[in-house]
C-alpha cells in the first residue's frame, strides 16, 4: 500500500499540538520531589515545617496519605515515598507544590532528612561475583528465578566437538524521548482528573487507583500529544503525585521533570551480564546454555517481567538439540528497571549473534553461513516449545547476505562489513476495543491511545480502516477519547496497536457492513463508495446513500455504531520445559536482518557506520512512508545504543552522566546512509496479515555493528556499547 | 536584579512585557508570559535544541539566553505566519518529506533550518548545513526524512 502524509504535520508544524509540558491550567501550582541524597540508609528523621511555612507551600510525605485514602486499600507493596528506609537515590521523600516552578525548589531545599547510610549495592556483579547458588531464591537481592531446560544438555556437552563458552556484558540504556514526563491534575468535584503525556491512559489509571487506593472509576486520564515514549511513559509516574497534591491544595497542579531528573528517576534498561555456552558437532549447534543476570533495580519481587520475557530473546532464532536457560532478577540500589524500545532485545541480539559468530570463527566456518543455517524457520518450535507462525527471518537474512557481498566487493581497505539480525514478537494479546461510527459523509474510529509519533494510530490504525471500508483515507476520522469516553485499551506498548486495534477495527468494520447491507436488503457486506462528498452503500442489487439508511436516531448520534474487540490467542509454551518461574509466550513472530560498512579508527578504536541496510518482514505493510520512518528512527536509535549510549553508575548509586551532553545519543551528522527493504509473504496475526512495526528495527542493531567492526579491525568486543575505549582496549592500543 | 519591563517584536507584534525578572530565560517569557508553547522545552542546559527559536533571523537556544539579553530584537517562533517565507518553506518542506515522527523537536528544528538557510543560503555546501543541525537532537526519525527535507529545500529556486 502506498504512503501517505502524516496528518498530524499540520499541528506539529505550527507549533498549535499540546504536549505535556505545554499544559497551562489558570492558577496552577508547580511540583517537585523533595529527593534522597543517598542511594540506601535509614530515614532518621524527615522535618517538612521549615518547607511548609513558606508562603504558598504544601508539601506532603509519607505520613500524609492517611489524610485522603484508606491505606487498608493502596498498594501495600509499592509506595509513594520512601518509608522508614531509601532505596535508591533521588527516591521521593516527599512532594512539594509552590506557585512558581522557583519557590518549589525553595520548599524542596528547605526540607530537613537525616538517613543513617546502610551498605549500597550499585553493581549487580557484586552481588553474585560467582553464579547464584542453590540458596539464591531465598535471597533478598533476587526478584525473579526463571530456568528451563529441553533435552539431555549435559550428554550434548559431553560428547561434543567443541564447546565455546563467552561471557558479555551490556549497558543501561535510556529512552530519551525528547519531552520529559509531564502531567496536570485537577480536582473536579468527585472527578480526579489528570492530563498527561502518556503512551496508555487506561494504564496510568489502574495504576493510580491502585497506587492511591480510590476506584478507577472515579479517575479520568486524559492524554496529550506525546513527546517520544519509547517505553518510558507506560505506566503511571508523576499522576498519582500530582494528584494528591490537587486534591490537598485544591488547586490544579503542573508536575513536569527536569531532564536531568529525567534521566535520574527514568525507568531505564539496567546492565546485565550473559554468559553463553554452545556445544558444537559435525558443524552443527548441538547445546547451548544460556545464564543471564539481569539488574532491576528496585523493581519488585513479582513485578519483573523484564527477566523472564526478555530472556527468550537469548534462545532464538536459532535451531539446537537441546538448552538449558536460566536467569536471576537482581536487586540493586537503582530506580525499578523500565521498559526501553523492544525491552532488551538489542541487547540479547548482539550477544546472541557476537557469540554464534565466534563460534564458526573458532570451527573455521563462515559465520554468516554458520547462522543461516541454524535460523527458525515456520512451523519449527522455539526451545520453549512455541510453534513458529510465518516468520521471514531466514529470507530477510539471505537478502542481508546478499547486499554484504557486494558491499564487500567495493568496500575500502580498513572498512568491515557485517550482517546481524534479531526477532521480535508482537504483543497482540493484550486488550483493544475501538468504536466505528459511520455518518453520511465520514467514518470516525473512536479509540483511546494517543499518537505517539510512530504514526502506527494516524497512519496505521487510519489505513486499516479505510481499506477494510473501502473509504478513501480522507474519509476516515480517528478520534481519540480519554478514559471516560473512549473504549478500553491496553496503551502503545510491544509493536501492539496495529495488530490488536487494527484487528477490531476489522471486526467493527464488517459488523457495519453487514447492518447496512441489511438495509438494502441483501445478505453479505455492503460496499462503500463517496460520490459527490456522500457516501454511498451497494449490497444485492440496490444502491443508496447512507443518509437514506439511517434512522433519525443514528442522525442525531452521528451515524450507525458498532464495537470491535481483539484478544489474540498467544501460542502457549510448553511448560513441562519450565523448571522455575513465569516464561512469557510470543503471540506474532517478526523478524530483520541488518547488515552495517564500518571503518575503525586505527589508533582510537573510534568507529563509525559508513552505511546500513535493514530487511524486515514486517508481514503487510499498511503504509510505507509510515513503516520506512519506523525502521530509520529505529536503526538511528540502534546505533546510540551500539556505538555511544551507556548511563554509568557509580559505586555509590549515583547517575554519573545524568544529561545530553553526557549520554551521548546520535546527532544528525553521525547517522549513514539508511535503506530499507520489506520482505514480504510472511503474513503476521494482524489487519491483511501485518506484523508491528515499532520495535523490531532496533533489535539486530548492536549486533550488526559489532559484527561489521570486528571484520574491519578483528576486535572482538564483548560488552556493549562498542565505545571508542572498549574497542581500543580490545585492539591491545591501551 | 529587580524586574524591569523588556520589549520584544515577536512574530510581528510589539510585545512590551512588564516585570521579567533579570534570570528569566527567553525560553519561559515566551512560553509562560506570551503563552507561545510551540517552543519548547527539553533540556534546558543547550543539548538538545528543541527551544530554538530566530533572534534577529539567526537561530538561538532560548534556553541558554536570558530575555533582557535580547531586549529591544525581533523573535520568530514556530507560530509565525506564512508571511514569513523562509519558515514557511521549510514547514511546506518538513510536510513533504514527512520529516517529523513525534513532533517535539521539530519546532527547534523547522527553526534552525530557517536561521542556517537564512544565513548561509540554500546554495552553501550540503555538508555545511547538515553540520549546522548538529545541534538539534531528534529521537524519532534517525534524521533521515530531515535531511530529505534540507535536499528539497536545496533543490528549490532560492
């Protein structure tokens, strides 16, 4: 299908689109954290009544709660504030509202704490400096214990030919959406309601309500425009602050983040460290084990999903006898882990592919042949027993091989060039409702996510619904509506919203079309056509305009309704491979493969991307000015996270590079030459078999890169990012 | 550093704003006394310019300058007019091209285009303009579509 231009240009472009921070409530308050000056300790004392005898003050803390919400009802496990001990840095104490950004930062300053420093864990290596034992579930440092097992792994090892075994270690990495989280709260007479830069209104709801313990039926998230998500903004951060501080001042109240403090308090991608061990025979990949220590912060036992959905990205996409997995949620004394872009995927990828890579290298094998030859196909099973569906990887890998070999062919001495690739796997399980209304000239698509610039609501959700009506584009309204109004949804999250809300557009679509074909009379679907600005419905052998169809009723409300809903069916795992934890299943395969020209520095092991060609089966695509820019941005964002993006943490739990200047991310001049191809006939679970689009083309990136610099200059770098430095280093230059 | 009243000509109106304290940032008299919000704010320390706004018809971080620096100058933001030619080229460009995603640095971006353009010309060196936009950060769309948006803008008579 052909593209389109966006339809959001016109605002954006006039600088007329409110997002988050652009919120401008007569009379509102400002707010802020008051923030914990280290990273673990005991709160001595907390004294708020220097803050609040400032003029226009009040500042709520944890004792303050009571006041508003029965505490039998909140969260008893997550709380707003730090209670009784810190456990990371810049934790809330307490929240101030002033009536300048200014005196808020007066009344922050003016609050007294004195913590007794206990002993603080920034790094998760020195947690378990060996693998965790068998005591390690019992640990307070573990948040989740996920292993699995499939064949005789042991008897593979033994009797192999060669066993290669590597350990990497990877990055934090921040979303960096260019808009820090902002939001307003207003109090209106039971109402709380709150507008925010959101990528899932429905989810900062449940969140509130039950963070705040109040019913979600009596909160109301409305959401902005979104300034960049990326993972960042899907769930509830500043609301349920900004609300309580309404609700005590009854004055609405602005709460919006500093960048620094942005990426102090983010909810980011932690480092991880992955050991991988394959056992070799014949050439072929007979066992592989898989160990992952993942940091997560201070994220909950029982609330990480991170370790056990992400680790399945180690098992594939490649074919083995047998495997044992197994991976540990470590706590440390940071912010909870937080979903980043296809949450380490990347990552998994780059050490998946790095490592099979040295393997054909240590067999004297070709390592691109090596990894072709092992890639899933369709109706195989992943290792945790999940049937493939169709699944373009092998296909996209071959046209990635193909573009290297003639890239090589001309490629300069000192230039390497390399092929990667990566899957993803589209979350179309989760909830989607939407609600079509047909009227005489137009069909509105009521919905309740808002863009968030990847075009897959404007763009995407737009085209499904024009091509499953037949209406031309222009024809066709989407409306976003708030919590209240709009049908449930679970938020832009997982590549989702073109598979699940495209899928009950579908649904409402043809229940439209067959209540007008009705009308006329005939069994079947009606189609629809626009003449002179009318539209038009034929069904049998009549034909007439809608208008004429309607009953006064449906005038009066705009036009006929119908509801669409889509809870896909996930492909289970097979849980008798499952020895502890929770596995998540994937519901819809999607598959790239990238290939990267490098050239390395000889004397700084600085590298740079010269070009780059990404291949994606992406099932149908809807529309192709919408899923090229997804795949451009996504790469721009690969390379940050392959070459330069690296948030450090220091012994004492502190963000040491807490700004851009600091943490680098792409600029315009550093960004090749990006093309990109669509493999198509890998049909997906989606609207005409699409497949989402988001996050699948940041996933083989790293990979790609190191994979390109080590055929440039030999450096096998095995932690990520491939800075200057860690290439350096493995070139033996410092 | 008593506040004191400044006097600005933004996007065509002679703005005469009483009491800016002398700290303020241009960034917040124009998005929090003028109420113009299509600038807007990232960073607030330079990094990112998403705040880049035309002083004089040259680009400026208006998080980096303080108001009464400027007192007295002509400022361009994103909500000017088509009366102004250059900006509006380079919106009709930026469309075209499908040169934004998200939208939260185009603003500074459409902005910096016009100031480069401006000054250097839509015949200066490629490189040259695609280096004056190192400055503004965009997290959406790999720069791609932005740099298509800077070759029509080349390709157009001047």
């Amino acid at each position: 299908m052909t593209a389109a231009a966006r339809p959001d240009a016109g605002v954006k472009l006039a600088g007329t689109a409110v997002f988050g921070t652009d919120l401008d409530v007569p009379g509102m308050l400002w707010a802020a954290f008051v923030p914990a000056p280290i990273a673990h300790g005991r709160i001595r004392s907390l004294d708020l009544r220097a803050a609040r005898a400032l003029p226009g003050v009040t500042v709520l803390g944890p004792d303050d709660l009571g006041r508003f919400f029965g505490p039998a009802e909140r969260d008893q496990e997550r709380s707003l504030f730090a209670l009784g001990e810190v456990i990371y840095r810049n934790q809330p104490l307490a929240v101030v509202a002033a009536p300048s950004a200014l005196e808020a930062r007066a009344a922050v300053d003016a609050v007294k704490v004195e913590i007794d420093p206990l002993p603080i864990i920034a790094d998760l290596e020195t947690v378990f400096p060996d693998w965790p034992g068998s005591d390690a579930d019992a640990s307070p440092q573990v948040a989740a214990h996920v292993h699995a097992r499939h064949g005789n792994v042991d008897d593979e090892f033994r009797g192999a030919d060669r066993v290669v075994s590597e350990t990497y270690r990877t990055a934090s990495v921040h979303q960096v959406a260019l808009e820090p989280h902002a939001c307003v709260a207003e109090i209106r007479g039971d109402v709380w309601y709150v507008r925010t830069s959101t990528q899932s209104p429905f989810g900062v709801r449940e969140d509130t309500a039950s963070l705040l313990g109040i019913p979600e039926s009596s909160i109301v998230v409305d959401g902005t425009w979104v300034g960049g998500g990326f993972g960042g903004k899907g769930s509830s951060f500043l609301e349920p602050y900004a609300l309580i501080l309404a609700r005590a001042t009854g004055r609405p109240v602005r709460f919006a983040l500093g960048y620094r403090e942005e990426f102090r308090l983010g909810r980011t991608t932690l480092p991880a460290v992955v050991r991988m061990e394959t056992a070799v025979k014949d050439g072929r990949i007979r066992a592989r084990r898989v160990r992952l220590l993942l940091d997560v912060g201070t994220s909950l036992p029982g609330r990480d999903f991170a370790t056990g959905y992400s680790i399945g990205f180690l098992l594939g996409p490649y074919r083995t006898e047998s495997f044992e997995v197994e991976g540990y949620a470590v706590r440390t004394n940071k912010p909870p882990f937080g979903p980043h872009r296809a949450p380490f995927a990347p990552q998994c990828a780059f050490v998946v592919e790095s490592h099979l890579d040295h393997v054909a290298r240590e067999m004297n094998l070709d390592g691109e042949e090596f990894r072709a030859s092992h890639l899933w196909r369709e109706g195989e099973s992943t290792l945790l027993g999940q049937t493939i569906g169709p699944f373009g990887i092998a296909a996209a890998f071959e046209r990635a091989r193909a573009t290297a070999r003639a890239w090589r062919a001309e490629a300069a001495p000192g230039h390497g060039v390399g092929v990667g690739c990566g899957f993803w796997s589209t979350s179309t399980g989760a909830g989607g409702e939407v609600r079509l209304r047909l009227g005489p000239q137009r069909l509105v698509v009521l919905e309740g996510e808002r863009e968030i610039g990847s075009g897959s609501v404007l763009a995407g959700l737009a085209a499904v619904a024009s091509r499953v009506t037949g209406l031309p584009r222009d024809r066709v309204v989407i409306e976003y509506g708030n919590t209240a109004v709009a049908p449930y949804d679970s938020g832009v999250y997982g590549s989702r919203t073109l598979g699940a809300l495209g899928r009950a557009i579908e649904e409402a679509a043809v229940a439209l079309r067959r209540t007008v074909a009705e009308r006329l009379g005939a069994r079947g679907q009606a189609e629809l056509s626009v003449e002179r600005g009318e539209i038009y419905a034929e069904a049998g052998e009549r034909r007439a305009a809608l208008t004429l169809l309607l009953t006064p009723e449906e005038h009066d409300a705009g036009g006929l309704v119908a509801d669409g809903r889509h809870y896909a069916p996930s492909r289970l795992i097979d849980d008798s491979r499952v020895l502890s934890g929770t596995f998540y299943p994937y519901t819809d395969f999607t598959g790239a493969a990238h290939v990267a020209e490098v050239v390395v520095d000889p004397e700084t092991g600085a590298v740079r991307v010269v070009r780059y060609a990404a291949f994606h089966d992406a099932g149908t695509v809807v529309d192709a000015g919408a899923a090229q820019a997804q795949v451009e941005g996504g790469v721009a964002m690969g390379l940050g996270a392959a070459l330069t993006e690296e948030a450090i943490w220091s012994d004492d739990g502190r963000l040491v590079n807490a700004g851009l200047l600091d943490y680098r991310i792409p600029t315009l001049g550093e960004i090749p030459p990006i093309s990109v191809e669509f493999i198509e006939g890998f049909a997906g679970a989606g609207p005409f078999g699409a497949k989402g689009l988001g996050e699948p083309p940041i996933v083989p990136v790293p990979a790609t890169v190191a994979i390109a610099t080590r055929a440039a200059c030999g450096a096998h770098v095995t932690e990520l990012p491939l800075s200057a430095e860690r290439v350096a280093r493995a070139l033996k230059l410092l | 550093m008593t506040p004191r009243p400044l006097r600005l000509n933004v996007n065509g109106t002679a703005e005469e704003i009483p009491d800016v304290p002398g700290p303020e940032r241009l960034l917040d008299t124009l998005r929090w006394r003028l109420k113009l919000k299509g600038t807007k704010e990232g960073c607030r320390t330079g990094d990112c310019g998403a705040c880049t706004v035309l002083v004089d018809g040259r680009s400026c971080l208006s998080c980096l300058t303080l108001a009464h620096e400027v007192d007295g100058s002509t400022v361009t933001t994103i909500e000017v007019g088509a009366e102004e030619v250059l900006v509006a080229r380079v919106r009709a460009a930026f469309d075209t091209a499908g040169a934004l995603q998200c939208g939260y640095c185009t603003p500074g971006f459409v902005m910096a285009v016009a100031g480069l353009l401006g000054e250097r010309g839509t015949a200066a060196p490629r490189e040259e303009l695609l280096e004056g936009l190192g400055g503004n950060l965009c997290r959406c769309t790999g720069y791609a579509a932005i740099v298509r948006a800077v070759d029509l803008l080349r390709t157009e008579v001047p």
